[in-house]
C-alpha cells in the first residue's frame, strides 16, 4: 500500500485485463431527474467492469446560481464537469505516484475554464458555447524528484479518461422519447 493505493491489487487487476480485454471495460451512467428550475437531482446507475455489477447509490443536486437563474442550491453542471476532469487527474497522478514508489505528502489540483454566456444565450451566433479551454494546475509535495512530479503530469493527463474525452471531442448521441 503506498498513498491509500493498493499497488499489488493494480498489478493483479492490469493481469486480469491482460489475460481478457473484457474485463477491462467500464460502463458508467447517471439519470437525471428535474426538480425545479434550474434544479435537477443525479442518482448514479449500476455500472459494469468487465463482467462485475457493481451497484452505485450515490446522489447529489446540481443548480446554477441566481444569475443564471437558479437557486444556488448546488454545484452547476461546469463545475461539475471541471471537478470531474481534475479527480480524474488527480487519480492518475496518485496512482502513478505509487506504481513509482514515490510517497505523497500532498496533492492539490485546479480546474478552470471561461464561458461566454453570449453564446450559450444564442446573443451572438458565432461565440462558442462550450469552455474554450480549461486550464489545470497540479500543487505537489513529497519525496520524487521534479523529474519524477513531470513525468506523472504528463502520464496523468494522457491516462485520464475524462480529460481525453475532452481533449479528443468524443460524439455526444441521444434520444428523445415522448410520454
């Protein structure tokens, strides 16, 4: 065990994923149910890795704030979607900390990215909607070197799923269905 992180459980599980593929596939959902306004409650679903069920009870809320005509009950789905880029980060780094056998001593990571409501609010056309860019920064202190700290940033950042999701701009597809 090094920083929380079962190195000896990792290597057991990239050998199971190494003998079957499938058991390296992870599938993830959340439904969303609105409450009010701006408001909408998330349940997490069952997910799967590989052949395994695992339930998922966990919820939360999210709103916007009363500028963006919320009640500010809750994180908006921005900063949702910033915390989501930086845990995965921060995952990536933790757990190559450990492989490397490098103790942490802290880890703190920023997410942040500007939107110009203009174009979310169709004011001006051609203004993105989306973040034009996020910005991350990752505060460190233990016993690698800054060698070491840089080499973790740039595998963390290659081997987080939700930042290359980003970085790659996967399609988004859906459905509608009427009641």
């Amino acid at each position: 065990m090094r920083n929380g992180i079962s190195v000896t459980g990792l290597s057991e599980f990239v050998d199971e994923i190494k003998q079957n593929a499938e058991e390296g596939i992870a599938a993830y959902g959340v439904e969303l149910n609105w409450q009010s306004g701006t408001r909408s409650k998330v349940k997490t679903l069952p997910m799967t890795i590989g052949t395994h069920r695992i339930s998922r009870d966990f919820s939360w809320e999210i709103d916007e704030p009363r500028q963006l005509l919320g009640c500010n009950h809750a994180p908006n789905p921005q900063e949702y979607l910033l915390s989501g880029v930086g845990a995965c980060i921060m995952v990536g780094f933790a757990v190559g900390a450990s492989v490397m056998e490098i103790q942490l001593e802290t880890l703190k990571v920023t997410v942040q990215g500007e939107l110009n409501l203009a174009g979310f609010l169709n004011i001006t056309p051609d203004v993105p909607v989306s973040f034009t860019e996020l910005k991350y920064c990752i505060e460190v202190a233990g016993n690698g070197t800054p060698e070491q700290f840089e080499q973790l940033r740039q595998t963390a950042l290659k081997q987080s799923p939700n930042a290359m999701t980003i970085m790659n701009q996967v399609s988004v597809v859906g459905d509608l269905i009427i009641k």
